[in-house]
C-alpha cells in the first residue's frame, strides 16, 4: 500500500484541501477494511478555518475502493489484460450544523450546485438534503443538521495510472469547489446555535 493510486490519491485529496484553506477535523478521519470483502474505505472531514469542533458547516469525503478494482488494478501493474480500469466510488456530504430552528430546505437547495465539476471523465450527482433532530436528555431542547450528498465515481484513466501526478490538478478542482460550496452555506442567513452552547454532538435521529 505504499506505493498505490490509492494513497497517491489521498495524499493528493489532503494536500488540495489544505491549499483551499480548509481545516481537518482530525477526530473524523478513518481508514478501514472490510475483512469479509475486502473493499478499502478512507473517510475525513474539513471545516472552514476557525470555527472550532463543531463547525457550523463541513463536508465528510469518502473514498471506497472495492475489490474489483484492486484486481483490476493488480492487473494493469503486473501487465496482464484487464477489461475495465479501476474506479472509486466518491461520496461528499456537505453538512450545515447548529440550527436551533428547521429553515427553508430551498434555500439550501438553491445555494447548491447539481453536479460537481468533472472528475476524470464523471461528475458528483447531487441528491436531496437529509434533516437530523438531536433531542438535548430532558427532551425538551434539540438542534437540527441538513446534510446534501453528492456521489459518483472516478473513473482512472491509463494515463493517471501510469503518471499519478496528474491526479493533483483534477482534485485541487475538486477542493477548490468544495471550499465554495462550504462559503456559500457559511453565508446563508440561518438560525445558528452560537458555538458556546451547542454540546449536542454530531448524529440524531433522521425525521
């Protein structure tokens, strides 16, 4: 794995999000196997900068890289045919958190674009937003998150596989445009929780 389009494709994902000005929320990145199929998932969070452990707004990325696409890509390294290239399946959850009060799902929904820019040769596909209810133990005070998803997958042309490097500039668009999305919900006029009492965490029941 030291030498893999996966972890060149992490490190380049990182270092775009870090050039963008956004800030890891270090507690969220995980790496794992699934031990019964093999697929290998990487997922992290970034917030714009300053806004502390429960930022008002952030986006969760996740890369899958199922097991055929690692034989697919075992394939090409050792030159045997293969008749697809590999892929990742790209998700990015963008999350507005905080809200003391439910606002109006279509201003959201309107401060978003419908697709990403073009990664590889596809596009992210945004879908409707999600709402989340947090209950405070007492029952009588909660907080709302909206999270709107873009998925998709990227497809690695030969030319990727072959020059890694080239992967930088596809993903530094990515994260250029992730950082915008992230502004322009930043700057959407809502009911925001201010940071001193918002102790609810992250999660909830989805209504």
């Amino acid at each position: 794995m030291l030498d893999h389009i996966l972890t060149d494709t992490i490190t380049s994902i990182r270092k775009s999000l870090e050039n963008a000005l956004l800030e890891r929320q270090a507690m969220e990145e995980r790496f794992q196997i699934d031990v019964f199929l093999g697929d290998v998932s990487w997922e992290t969070s970034y917030s714009l900068p300053g806004e502390g452990r429960t930022p008002r707004v952030r986006a969760d990325l996740s890369i899958d890289w199922p097991t055929w696409s690692q034989s697919a890509y075992r394939s090409w390294a050792i030159g045997e045919p293969t008749e697809d290239l590999p892929e990742m399946v790209v998700e990015i959850a963008l999350r507005i958190e905080r809200l003391k009060s439910l606002p109006d799902l279509r201003k959201v929904v309107e401060a978003l674009p419908e697709e990403s820019p073009t990664i590889g040769v596809e596009t992210l596909v945004r879908s409707m937003p999600a709402v989340e209810q947090v209950f405070e133990n007492d029952l009588d005070h909660y907080v709302f998150s909206i999270e709107t998803t873009y998925q998709g997958t990227f497809r690695l042309e030969e030319s990727v596989l072959e020059r890694p490097s080239l992967l930088l500039p596809q993903i530094e668009e990515m994260a250029r445009w992730i950082a915008s999305n992230l502004v322009r919900l930043g700057d959407l006029e809502l009911p925001f929780l201010p940071p001193e009492t918002d102790d609810l965490g992250i999660g909830g029941t989805q209504l």
